[in-house]
C-alpha cells in the first residue's frame, strides 16, 4: 500500500474530506493529500486524464449524473471485489447504486445523497395564513399558494433547470428514462403526470420564473417572495451561505405527493468517490483504504454531515442522534431525522451517455410547454421524438 495518496474534489466536500484525512491518517497512516478545484473545472481535468491515461489522482468526486459517462471511458477501476469483501453494499441506500453499476461491476462507492424537500419560509406562511403542515398533494400545495398575493409565489420553477425538476418529480414516481431495452421513455404516463403538474402549478399562477443559482433567485430567496424551493438536503447550506440573515425563518417538509398516501421521497443530486484504473496498484489500494474510512464508518459519515451538511448515504450513520438536532437555520426543526426517514425510499434513477440529450429535450420543450406553445402532451411526446432521433434510440 502506497504511503501517499491524492484526491481531487470541490466545494464544501473537498473540506469534508479535509477535515477526515487528518483522522484517517493518525489511525491507519499514510499521508492524504485533497486538492481543491471548481467544480467544472474539476470535471474537465478529471476525465481529461481519464481519457489521456495519465496524470489523474488517486481517488476523486464523481457526480453520479456523470457515472454513465465516466464509466464509459474505461478509465475507472471496478471495485466490486473491496466492496463485497468488505460486506458494506448493503449499508449504503440501494437507490445509490445504479448508476454507479455496469454489467455487473460497480464503479465507485456512494457518498452522499440529495433526499428532497420543499424549504419554505415559515415567516410568510404564517403571516398569510398558510397551513404548510396540512400539505399532502400537490393539490393542496397549490391551494396554499392561491392563498398568496401576487407579489408573492409559491414556488419558483427555473427556466435553465426545467428538466432537473423533472427529474425529481419523475423519480418519485419511480420513473426511468430509459426502459431495459434501451428504448426512449420520457413520454410515459408517469412523465405526463409531472408535465401536467409542473403545467397546473404554473396556470394557478402560484410560481414564479427565476433562473436558479442567479442572483435574483437568491435575493428573492432572502427577501420571502419565493416562499418555498424544492431540492436536496444539501441546499440548507447553501442557504446558509447565501441568505444567512434569513436564519430560524426556514422549514421544511416532504415533497407533495400525487395523491394521498402516495410516496413522498425522491433525490435531488448527490456523489460518490472513484478511483482511476492508471494509477499503481499501491495507491489504490491506499485510495480504498481511505474510501472506506470515510465514506464506510458511520463516525466519519456524521463527522461531514456535522460539519458540512453532506447527507450520507450510508444508513448505519442514520443511528446517530446527530440527525435528531434541531437546526437553529431551521427554527430549531431536526430536519436530519426527516432526511434519515426518506433516504431509504428513494426510487432508483440511471444515467446514461445519453443524458444530456434528455435534458436538452425536456428544457426545451417544456419552456415551450410553460408558455403555452404546447400541450403536456404534445411536450413529452415532442421531448421523447428529439432523444429518439438523436440517439438512434426507440420509442418505448
């Protein structure tokens, strides 16, 4: 086993594997080096040195919306025999693992997920007479939201990540992309559903139209006239970040269902580490020993999610009465335990190579769907025709 080991990765998870490769290294030696980069500019350099077969690290991110791609260069090292030998495949969410999985061998290990909820500012629900608690369906959320002025909205649903919200409410549904013949499956019935009530939240004139991550978004975010925003777990931090002064006026609750009793858990980003099949059979296995302790030992997983906000997707770590703790950005509510709660019933989504093109189709053919130039239906169908035609794919 190599002494030394480098991994790349960005953000607040770089700093999250910072701060565990000094315990790593006091317990099972070796000497841990995290580089930290942009996340695109990481993305780029990564599989730049996949695809020239030098010159990567010893472990690095890997988003799991960018397996399929990844995998596809032949520059990842299976790591099926230290994962069952190991006996920890079971312990992470299943939901993780298909896309980090190709004809049977398993690519990388699961690090964190995005179990999604709506945060929403408690501060103005109240003031206008919400019921927030009372919300099941997306019926009864857009009900709520009609109770609001016009100056306020609901719900934000971005012009630049229509198909990422369609992901999310696809998947909830327990939709796939793609069926297991490979076939084009976004104009299925359970897409329909989410186009009609993407369609139906936008005609009740309850949303807004703000591009996400931009400024505007976040100033209407800290200011309260976009009242609730779907996503991962992940967001408090960013919240935290970005509109800080907006502490204690948060909540959250499950996404709406389709319909009473119907499920409520669905993923919204989330990663994973790799390791690259260049590098010397001693730093691998150096790069495992470390996957392992950081990503396979609840102690560790808590140690992020404490310092960092990164959700584990590692279940034993759901034990520990970290996710009990209220937040004080959220009011003091113990959001972790609802987290905890949903991880587990999270559908299972794939990625392919073919990706990107689903998410060129929906984003283009739902703006068109929002503005009323289209039908739901006719966005679906149109949507599935483009990836069909462009991957040489069928209709399912």
């Amino acid at each position: 086993m190599a002494s030394k080991a480098t991994v790349w990765g960005w953000d607040v998870a770089a700093k999250a594997m910072d701060v565990v490769d000094d315990t790593y290294e006091d317990e099972h030696g070796g000497d841990i080096t995290v580089e930290q980069f942009g996340r695109a500019n990481m993305k780029d350099k990564f599989k730049s040195r996949l695809l020239s077969g030098s010159g990567a690290p010893a472990a690095a991110m890997m988003e799991s919306v960018d397996a399929a791609a990844w995998v596809d260069t032949g520059g990842l090292r299976d790591i099926s025999g230290w994962v069952d030998d190991a006996g920890i495949r079971d312990e992470f969410v299943s939901g993780k693992w298909g896309p980090l999985t190709k004809d049977g061998n398993t690519y990388a290990l699961p690090w964190d997920v995005g179990p999604v909820a709506a945060f929403y500012r408690n501060d103005v629900a109240k003031e206008h007479g919400l019921d927030m608690d009372g919300i099941e369906t997306w019926d009864q959320f857009i009900a709520e939201g009609e109770k609001l002025p016009d100056d306020i909205d609901m719900l934000n649903l971005p012009p630049n990540d229509y198909d990422g919200v369609w992901r999310m409410m696809f998947r909830q549904l327990g939709g796939l992309p793609f069926t297991d013949s490979g076939a084009v499956n976004i104009n299925s019935e359970k897409s329909l559903r989410v186009a009609r009530q993407m369609k139906a939240a936008h005609d009740a004139g309850i949303t807004s139209s703000v591009a996400s991550w931009s400024s505007e978004w976040f100033s209407r975010a800290g200011d309260g006239s976009i009242v609730s925003i779907l996503s991962g777990a992940w967001l408090e931090g960013t919240l935290k970040a970005e509109v800080g002064d907006t502490a204690g006026k948060w909540r959250v609750m499950r996404p709406p269902a389709y319909e009473s009793g119907g499920n409520r858990a669905t993923n919204w980003g989330g990663s994973n580490l790799v390791i690259p099949n260049q590098v010397s059979d001693a730093k691998a296995n150096r790069a495992w020993d470390y996957l392992q302790f950081a990503l396979g030992t609840k102690e560790q997983q808590v140690t992020m999610y404490e310092e960092y906000g990164l959700f584990p997707a590692y279940k034993p770590a759901y034990e520990s009465d970290a996710f009990d703790q209220g937040s004080e950005f959220l009011g003091g509510q113990a959001a972790g335990r609802m987290f905890a709660d949903i991880a587990p019933n999270i559908p299972t989504y794939n990625y392919t190579t073919d990706t990107p093109e689903i998410t060129k189709a929906i984003n283009s053919e739902f703006k068109r769907m929002i503005s009323g130039d289209l039908s739901p239906e006719e966005a679906v169908e149109s949507a599935a025709q483009q990836v069909a035609e462009r991957t040489d794919r069928d209709l399912a």
